[in-house]
C-alpha cells in the first residue's frame, strides 16, 4: 500500500468513527423527552440535572451502546466471513449463522419459557453450534469459499423450516415475544445486553487485528498464503471462531438483525479503496449504520417505533440487490 | 558441508492417493534447478513439500539442515519463497499492493513500513520490469506481466532460495523466454538458488544448471542437461520416441519428438516406424 493509500484508510477511519459519535448523540438527544446536543454532552460528562441524568445514563445510552456494538460486532464478523469465503456473500446471514442463532432463541421461548437471559444464551450456543457444524461440513481438509456458501445456504434452508416449525408450535404470547426478538430489536436494551456485545467487542478486536494481514493474504489462495509463511489452518480457525462469537454475541443482545454483517464491510472497502478485509473501517462503519437505523426506527413514524431489523432489512436488502445485479453485469460482459 | 534444501525419503500424496514413495532429493546450493516430468509425475507436488505447502505422509523436507516442518511458517519464508501455480489476485489490488504483502514474513502483525521494506519492494519490481504498472490493477494486466508481479511479490521475500510451480505455464513463447531469463538473471546475478517445475524441455536444457526428470513419483535422472537430456532418456520418462540434437542457437540438447502417423511429410527414409492405426 502506498502511504497516499494508507492515509485514506486512516482518514475514513477518522471520519467513521467521528460519524458513529456524532450519529449516537443524535439518537441520545430524540425521543418523547427530546434534550440539545450540548445537553446531552454535559450530562454525558456526569452534568445536567437529575432528571436529564437518569434519562440519558439509564434509559438512553444502554440502549445506543448496545447499537454501537451490536453494529460494530455485526460488521466484523461480517468482514472476517467476507474474507475467509473470498466471497462478498459471505456473511452470517446467508451462511446460516443467524438462522442458527434464532434457532437457539427461539427454544429458550418455546420450548423453556425463558426470559432475556435464556434467549441470549440459547442464541449464543446455537450459533456456536452452528458454526462447529459448517466447520465440520464444508471445511475439514482445506475450505472453498463456494463450498463453504452452498453448505451454509443449506443450513440455513433446514434452520428456517425448523425456526418456522417452533413458531407454529408456540402460544400467541411467546409467538409474539418471538416473532419480534427475530425481527432484531433494540428496545429497553440495558447495560446487560450492552456489556455483552460490547464486551465481545472489546476482548475479540485485539484478536481479530492482529490476524488483519495474515486474512489479507490467505485472500491469495492457501499455497501462496503458506508460501508467504502465514499458518493457514490456525488462522482460519481463528478467525471463524471469532466472526461466530461477534455474531453470536450480536444477537444474544439484539436478536438476528439482519444485513449489517453483509453490507457494512462491502460499503467501507468502497470507502476506502483498499484491500484485504478493512477489519476496523468495517466495525466503525457497521456501529454507525446500526445506530443511525436505530434512530431511524424511532423516528420515521413519529409515535410508533419499527423494530431496527424492519430498517436494516430494508437498506440492507436493497442493498442486496444491487450488489447482485452488479455483479450479474460484471459476469455477462 | 550438505546442500541447504534436501527431501529424504519422503511419501507424498493427497488424501488417499499416493504419488510418490521413497522420494529423496538434493537441491544443489547455488543451482538453477529443474524439475520435468510428464503430466501427474508429482514434481509439482514434490515442490509443494519442499516449500512446506504440502505435509509430506512420511519423511523430512530439510532446511540447512533442520526439518520444515518443525520450524516457524514465518521463519521458513525468509529463506524460502513459493511462487504457487493458484494464486488469485483479490478484486482491484494493484500491483504495488500485491508486490508489498511479499514482506509479510519480514513484518510484525501491527509493525508499520520500514524503509527496508520500502527498499524490498522497489528492487522486486526494478528486477522484474514491473516499475511502471506500479499504479496498475493486476486483473487487467496481460499474463505475463501478471506472472512477472507474482514473481516480484516473492522477490519482496528477499529469500535466498527460490520455488517456482510452473512460472511458464499459460504464457507465449516470448513471455516464457521472459521469465526464464529473470530467473537466470536472479541465478546469475543475485545469487539465488532457484528451484522450478517447467513443462518445455528445450526451455529447461536451455536455462537449467541441473535437470531432474521425474516419472510416476520416481526421479529417472539428474545432473547436467546434456546428462539427462538423451534420446534413450527421454524415451523412459515421457514415453516419447525423439531426437536430441544440438540447439543451433545455444549449443544445449534440443528435443525433437519423432514423426508421428499425421504428420506433415517429412524427411524421405525416416528410419522410425510409423506407428499404425
């Protein structure tokens, strides 16, 4: 990379990150009790009165820390598939790692009756299962990005019918419960669901980035990748294991939302021109996107908030097909 | 005192195939080593283990004297470089990006670009003519210039020991003589020990100092070109009745496959027998 190329990457950084702040006061300022940005600053450094305290450490920054993470693992975990499968598709949602989430979510609902607690663990060790699953299908003895997308396609094809299947078979009230927590939302989200993802967050990053070069290069092919000295086996696993916990913890606080995984690293390597698998351009980019939609959610229809999934499902999906219809034109030519 | 890359006794195969046995070689130091066979011989599979690819079912691959497999993958790419034969150019990399990931071995996970790393890359893609296709996205350069950015990626390596997986392979006769005459030049002029699987023998007698011909998993012959490369010998390893003459141009042996049922007329009282329908 030349260093004009290696500051783009750090200014886009920069101004990502600057985005996602600027973009999570914004969401701390609105609702039924709206503040000024300056207010919301000053109460955010231990200010304000009590009553702008108690609204803003309790009630609304919970809520926006959980989107900042639950955004930036999303992404992350979205960037480490994009570049382990050499596959823009690869993503947690197409691969079957969401589908798998949910699965566990929904028997913590259906089949135990649990609360918040039991969906979030259901969740997260039904993606780790999940994801041991492909790993075992699609990857023993030597990955192939396409192998790896038809496996998890199929997956997720058998985890929707079963998904479908527990839905049918719970009362309306768990039904309902349900129905909205796969939908991904972001309602009265509290410090627990925060601490989750971004505790995942916090301890997974470090990992993740030192692996940055060593994914850029396995991206070569696994001989060239070896012959550069990078330990293809130990870094693939990794990886998969980090995007699977990211991903895992992701939805254990927020539920399945879908298409950030898929489309925030797409949009920051377009930000950034650069190669490889932009680890940090995407968590920035994804914690931006994820909050911005959450302020979306509650604003768009004034008295009457969308779950964050309705919006990332729409952007993300228009998204989708876009990307695959590009792609279809680059094919043809 | 032993050569620096050896293979001793090694097994070799993929899953349940089995392509050689009781393979062992020397890579002379300072050499420009070549390796020919027919089609699933196993050279390109014997290069893959000696460049620590490929894990050999039994055997050691040593490396200044010290098994391959038992030593650090970052520190076998200082010495040794790998141009593989499936390398994929990620979407819109250009050819200053991909030359740069050729110091990985020589980088820390979070280090940032040293000025030896600078030096690296400039001399990899001076040595390769590539300097100008520096801004350059790789997938739209031709084959052989693509071909010539792999090469200088591995040169970035800075290694002292070069394999090369079929470097000619796809290319027009011109771009092959191309490559083979950076890879003399590295001999020569740099000192490099170079190590590459080739497919054209007239090529291979040309540029090789050393010349292995390979059959079923089995090395036939090695030494001098003009060791190896005889009528009777090329007979036993490509099962082709041909003539070796000397090469007008150089001097080195030139092979020339006997004629066949259909081919176009040749010299009156060809002493071969045309083989029959």
């Amino acid at each position: 990379m030349t260093a004009r190329a290696r500051l783009r990457v750090v200014g886009v950084s920069a101004a990502l990150a600057v985005a996602a702040i600027v973009i999570a006061l914004v969401s701390i300022s609105g609702g039924d009790y709206p503040m000024s940005l300056p207010d919301v600053v000053r109460t955010l450094f231990g200010g304000g009165s009590p009553a702008d305290a108690f609204i803003v450490r309790e009630l609304r920054l919970p809520r926006v820390v959980t989107a900042l993470a639950v955004g930036g693992a999303l992404a992350l975990a979205g960037a480490l598939f994009q570049s382990l499968v050499r596959n823009p598709l690869g993503s947690p949602d197409v691969l079957g790692f969401t589908q798998g989430s949910a699965t566990g979510g929904l028997l913590a609902v259906v089949v135990l009756g649990g609360g918040s607690t039991a969906v979030a663990a259901g969740s997260v060790l039904s993606a780790i299962a999940t994801g041991a699953a492909i790993y075992l299908l699609a990857w023993r003895g030597g990955g192939h990005g396409h192998r790896l997308i038809l496996v998890g396609i199929g997956v997720a094809g058998i985890l929707t019918g079963v998904n479908s299947y527990l839905l049918t078979r719970a009362n309306i009230v768990d039904a309902a419960r349900a129905v909205l927590w796969l939908t991904g939302s972001l309602d009265g989200r509290g410090w627990g669901q925060a601490a989750v993802a971004g505790g995942a967050l916090v301890l997974l990053t470090p990992v993740v980035a030192v692996l940055g070069r060593a994914l850029a290069n396995l991206e070569l092919g696994d001989d060239p990748a070896r012959g550069l000295g990078v330990n293809v086996g130990a870094v693939r696993l990794t990886a998969l294991a980090c995007a699977v916990l990211l991903a895992a913890a992701a939805s254990a606080a927020a539920g399945p939302v879908l298409f950030v995984a898929l489309t925030a690293p797409q949009l920051a390597r377009r930000l950034t021109g650069a190669t490889g698998p932009n680890l940090l351009p995407s968590l920035l980019l994804g914690a931006a996107l994820l909050t911005g939609a959450d302020v979306l959610a509650q604003r768009l229809f004034p008295g009457h908030q969308l779950p964050v999934g309705v919006v990332t499902g729409l952007l993300g999906g228009g998204y989708l097909v876009l990307l695959l219809a590009r792609t279809a034109r680059r094919a043809r030519v | 005192m032993s050569d620096r890359l050896r293979g001793i006794d090694l097994t070799l195969g993929y899953d349940g195939r089995t392509v050689a046995e009781d393979l062992s070689i020397d890579i002379p130091d300072g050499s420009f080593t070549v390796i020919v066979g027919p089609n699933a011989c196993g050279k390109s599979t014997l290069l893959r283990s000696l460049a620590r690819v490929l894990k050999p079912k039994a055997g050691h691959v040593l490396l200044d004297g010290r098994d391959i497999a038992t030593r650090p993958a970052r520190e076998v790419a200082r010495t040794l470089g790998l141009l593989a034969q499936t390398a994929v150019a990620p979407d819109g990399i250009t050819v200053a990006d991909l030359v740069s990931r050729g110091r990985y071995p020589h980088r820390g996970p979070l280090s940032t670009w040293s000025d030896a790393d600078e030096r690296a890359v400039r001399w990899a893609m001076e040595a390769t003519a590539v300097t100008p296709l520096a801004g350059a996205f790789v997938d739209e350069l031709s084959g052989g210039q693509r071909q010539r950015v792999w090469i200088a990626m591995v040169l970035a390596q800075e290694t002292p020991l070069l394999l090369l997986d079929e470097p000619t392979t796809y290319l027009d006769i011109t771009h092959q003589l191309d490559i083979l005459e950076l890879c003399a030049r590295l001999h020569r002029e740099h000192g490099r020990t170079l190590v590459a699987v080739l497919h054209d023998l007239n090529l291979a007698a040309r540029y090789a100092t050393h010349l292995v011909a390979m059959r079923d998993g089995r090395i036939l012959a090695e030494g001098t070109p003009a060791e190896v490369v005889t009528e009777a010998m090329m007979e036993e390893v490509f099962a082709l009745p041909c003539r070796v003459i000397p090469d007008p141009e150089t001097g080195t042996a030139l092979v020339i496959p006997r004629r066949r049922l259909y081919s176009a007329a040749g010299v009156e009282g060809d002493e071969y027998p045309r083989t029959q329908p």
